[in-house]
C-alpha cells in the first residue's frame, strides 16, 4: 500500500503514522499545512525511514495536490486534515469552513480525478477513508448511545463543519461510485496531543500551578478513546472495511469531565510525591461555560467490534497513566509547542462578530 495521509502531523494522524511505519511495510506520505497543531516534532521517530516521506501543503491547493498525487501514485487516502477544536471554532469559524468542509471538496475531486485514470483493477482496490468526529450526532441525554445510523444534530461550527464533510463524502460515493468508508470517533487522548485539550492542558496546568478551568459544573460527559487504539481501528478500517460504511470507534470510557479531572490530579500526586502544588485539586477552578456545550457523547463500537474484531486494548485507567507518564518524560516536546503560538489561554468565549 502506498497511502497518502493528510494531516499526518497533526495528533491523531501521527499516531497514525508512526504505528504504520513501525508496525507495517505501508508507505506514507504525509500532507500536512503545519498550522498551529501540526507538529513534526511528533514524528522524529519515524521521520528517516525510508517509507515517510512529508509533503507541506494545503488541501485547498487543488494543483498541489494533484502534483503530489501524480508523483506519489497512492493506493490510498486516509483524510484526518481538519480544524479540530472547538473552542477555536466559536472564536473563529471561517477557518473550520475553509478547511474542513472547502478542503475536503477540494481532496475530495483531486482523489477522484487520479483514480479516474487509474486502470480497472487498481480502481477496484483505491480506497479513499475519510476519519471524522462524534460531534455530529449533537449531544445525548442521561442515557443511549450513537450509533452509525444515528441523525446528525451539530451544534458547533466545528462539528457542523464536519457533518458538511462527511455528507460530502456520503455524496461522493453514492454519485460517483467514489470507493469510501468513514469512521466517527469520540474523544482522543494520549502522547503529543496539542495542549488545547482537556487532559494536556490540566496536565500541564498542574505542572506550574496555574487552574485547572472547569466548564460549568464538569458534569459534561465524554467517551475517551486512547490514540494509539484509535490508530489501530483506523488502519483496520482502511484495509477491511466495506465500501459506503461507516463505523464508529470508541473507547467504552464514558466519563464526567469532573471525574477526569480529579483522576489527572491523584495520578499526579501519585507520580509527583514532592511536587510543589500538591495536592493538585486545589487548583480546580469552575469557569464559564462553553457556548451550546454538548451534555454527554457515548458511542456504540459494537459494528466495528463484531465485523473487524476491533476493541481497544487500553482501558482509561492504564491510557490516562500512559498519557501523564509521557508528558512528565517529555518536557522538551511540550515546551516547544508551548513556545509557539498557543500558551495555555481560555478559548471559545468570543461572542462578537468581528
């Protein structure tokens, strides 16, 4: 397989690749704009392998890409390219526009127009995975869960950028008979994740003493799925999924943000005896809440469990102790990450049109 990965330097799509390069004989190229969240740092591992190879571009650059796909001749695409948070998204819309629903048109024809002119048999085994979010499905009560054939309801910019994504690919492949398969994930967390996020960012929050922000009450609900078990769902789906599905992968860890929290805080404790500001709970701050803040997000994994025999292999305990090992071990990634254009400020609360 030679697989074109767009957003590669991004969180998800690193992990994606380094288990790709290290675990399979699959080559990769990687196109990724390197905006604020795209980070080669997270891929020195891989980077000298002979089968990586990076390629900085926009997927809106129609012509770039089809340079690169006429250079690259791929067998395969896996889209994970997106503006991805959310706070960002209420500051800012028009990137999330731009990228998420523009750019995927843009790959989208760029793919098509390469496997057109591919021959019969190549075409018959070009597939084009397009990885997309829980955040469509909009926000569940107490109880259920979202399933592959539940209604889209976004609330966000961001998750209304994605939904227009996914529809675009549904619209592809019913139109054109483009071969593609989607997957929905919930909540990622693991090594390398941008420090926006819950869980870097208490982390490292705690590290220096600032607050810990608290939305509302913390009684928001997510289902937390390890990175590198998201990873392996990824690569399943792209070899062995079939063509027009979805599949939704998650990590059976529904959890209130609160809980998550504390959790942070006691692993902490636990791993940093002497630390100055223990315990870390006292940092706890509640915070304004976030603008149409989803409740509660818990997907049923069950079709990719029964059909592929994926289930994830960390359970949140072990992946949570993972992820805080990993950011006390590596100071030198964060910091420079931290160094550059985000430093740990609250997002999300611009309610002006500018």
């Amino acid at each position: 397989m030679r697989l074109i990965i767009t957003g590669g330097a991004g969180f998800i799509g690193s992990a994606v690749i380094r288990y790709l390069i290290s675990q399979t004989d699959v080559t990769v190229l990687n196109i990724d704009k390197l905006t604020y969240a795209g980070n080669l740092d997270s891929l020195t591992t891989v980077e000298k392998s002979s089968r990586y190879h990076f390629a900085q571009a926009d997927i809106c650059d129609a012509a770039k890409l089809e340079k690169l796909f006429t250079e690259f001749q791929p067998t395969a695409v896996m889209h994970l390219a997106a503006e991805s948070h959310v706070d960002r998204s209420i500051d800012g819309p028009a990137d999330f526009i731009q990228t998420n629903i523009i750019g995927t048109y843009t790959l989208l024809e760029a793919t098509r127009a390469y496997w057109q002119n591919l021959s019969e048999v190549a075409k018959k085994e070009f597939r084009f995975h397009h990885v997309s979010t829980d955040e469509v499905y909009g926000s569940l009560g107490e109880t259920g869960l979202f399933t592959e054939i539940t209604a889209y309801q976004p609330n966000s910019p961001y998750s209304a950028s994605k939904a227009s994504s996914d529809h675009l690919v549904r619209a592809w492949h019913h139109t054109y008979n483009f071969p593609v398969v989607t997957t929905n994930c919930s909540n990622n967390y693991g090594p390398y994740q941008f420090p926006e996020k819950l869980i870097p960012l208490i982390i490292l929050n705690a590290l220096v003493g600032k607050s810990l922000p608290v939305y509302g009450q913390g009684e928001n609900v997510r289902d937390w799925l390890f990175v590198d078990d998201h990873a392996r769902a990824l690569c399943l789906v792209l070899q062995q999924g079939q063509l027009g599905e979805t599949y939704n992968i998650g990590g059976h860890n529904e959890k209130k943000n609160i809980d998550v929290i504390h959790t942070l805080c006691e692993t902490l404790d636990e791993l940093l005896p002497n630390a100055q500001y223990k315990p870390h709970h006292q940092l706890i701050a509640f915070v304004a809440d976030r603008p149409g803040h989803d409740l509660r997000y818990a997907i049923d994994a069950s079709k990719i469990q029964k059909t592929l025999g994926w289930q994830p292999q960390e359970t949140f305990e072990t992946g949570l102790r993972k992820t805080v090992q990993w950011y006390l071990e590596n100071e030198t990634w964060w910091q420079r990450v931290q160094n550059g254009a985000y430093r740990g400020e609250r997002l999300g609360l611009n309610t002006m049109i500018t």
